[in-house]
C-alpha cells in the first residue's frame, strides 16, 4: 500500500455561530489538539472561519478549510468570497464541487476546474469532490459518471500541483441519510478514481493523491472505511458538529 498520510475534514456545513464553533473547536482541540496520527481540517461557515482559527491556533496539526470559493480574485461578484480572502482568514484547504453545491447551486465539472485552479494558484489546497446520485449508481453509471468528474474537475492540472490536491468520494445518496456505503463498494469507486488519475497524471501522482471517502461517516465505521487500501481518510458531515465523536473519528481514521 502506497504510503498516504489519512486525512480527516468536518465539514460544518451551515451549522454553528461564531460563538458555537469557537466552543466546538476547542472541545475538539482538547480531544485531539496533540495527536499527529493524521491531518485533520475542519471547515467552518464563512462567518465562524475567524473564531475556529483562534480556537485551533495552538494545534499544530489542525488546519482550517472552507467550504466553497469563488474562482476571481476580486471585483463585482455579490456575496462571493475569494482565494484571496481566505488565505487571509486563515485557510489552508477549500472544499470545491460538493454534492450540496451541485445539486442546490448548479455548479458543474467547469466550475469546479476554475474554482481548483484558482485556488490552488492563490495557495490553498482544494479538498474537490465527486459522487454519484442514487439514480446513476441504480443505472449502472457510478463509474463512468465519476471518472468524467475527475477528468473534468482536474482538467489542466499539473503533477506538481496534484501534490495539493485531495480528491473526495460522496456518494449523493449517502450523504447524511444514515446509508453509508459498504467499504467494498467505497473501494471499488475509489479504485476508479485512482485509476483515472492514473490515465490523466500518471502512476506517481495517481500513487500520492489522497482520496477520502464521505457521507454518514461516524466513529463505528471510519476504521473499516480507512482501512481499504485506496481510501486515505474521511470528509465528514453531521457526525463532525460533536467534538468527542469527531475526535474518535480522527483516531480511528489514522493509518499512518
Ligand atoms: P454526512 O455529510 O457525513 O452528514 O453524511 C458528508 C458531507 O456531505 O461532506
């Protein structure tokens, strides 16, 4: 097994004040502000981001992410926010293409390539995301419909770019529904995604890209998800608003 460091996001979603979150953040930190097991990113709200970075400023192995980003630097983009802005903040990771932004507001596989490039030209690490619906997995077409995801979402990158890059495997239909997919099924399409990375930037880098694997991630099933050879951590949603959960699932998600 390729030697991937385990990588662990919470995405908050739009959940929590700037008061609640500095109060989650620094529970989590008393959890797990010392372990070094695996990297760990916690997305906040936009308005919370400030108040995570003061909590989780002494934890060095804690970083912070957002969830979404506008692909200019600057300008007359109404409620946007930029690369920019949240280097400024304090961001280390962006989540870009989650199901939710696709789904609500139609972002597609070119939104998703301009967002990753600008983001990763401003110096964040894009945490870009695929899946399928429960309609495409019924109809056969997880494969086909997640490798043009890949192919589309990281069109133009460089290998030394890739280095930044963590792709995430969402399943649509187990995405905060309780329905996890099986770690053999969650295997199997994070053997795709490898494989096209593969196809698109070569052994080396399809090799070193970490790949996590979402939806209904919670404490009992991270080790036996994170224990399959082609998924290198977590991207996790509900279970992560609760620090005590959330740390067990930063423990049982390190493999090294
Ligand atoms: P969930 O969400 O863990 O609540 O299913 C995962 C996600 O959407 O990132």
């Amino acid at each position: 097994m390729a030697n991937r460091r385990s990588i662990i996001a919470g995405n908050w979603k739009m959940n929590k004040t700037g008061a609640e979150a500095r109060a989650l953040a620094e529970a989590f930190v008393k959890e797990v502000g010392a372990f070094s097991g695996c990297d760990i990113v916690l997305c906040p709200p936009f308005t919370a981001l400030e108040a995570v970075r003061a909590a989780i400023a002494g934890a060095k192995n804690i970083a912070l992410g957002a969830q979404n980003v506008h692909f200019e630097a600057s300008g007359a983009y109404t409620g946007e926010i930029s690369v920019g802005m949240l280097k400024d903040a304090g961001c280390a990771y962006v989540i870009i293409g989650h199901s939710e932004r696709r789904q609500y507001f139609a972002e597609c596989d070119s939104l998703v390539n301009k967002k990753a490039k600008a983001a990763l030209a401003g110096g964040l690490k894009p945490i870009v995301c695929v899946g399928e619906t429960l309609d495409v997995r019924d109809a056969g077409g997880t494969e086909k419909l997640v490798r043009a995801q890949i192919a589309g979402g990281l069109a133009g990158l460089t290998a030394e770019q890739m280095a930044s890059v963590v792709v995430a495997y969402e399943p649509v239909w187990a995405i905060g529904t309780g329905r996890t997919a099986t770690p053999a099924q969650a295997q199997e399409v994070h053997g795709w995604i490898r494989d096209e990375l593969k196809k698109l930037f070569g052994p080396a880098v399809a090799g070193a890209t970490r790949i996590q694997y979402g939806g209904s991630v919670k404490a009992s099933n991270t080790a036996e998800l994170c224990g399959q050879p082609d998924i290198d951590g977590a991207l996790v949603g509900g279970a992560s608003l609760e620090a005590k959960g959330f740390a067990d699932i930063v423990r049982a998600g390190a493999k090294g």
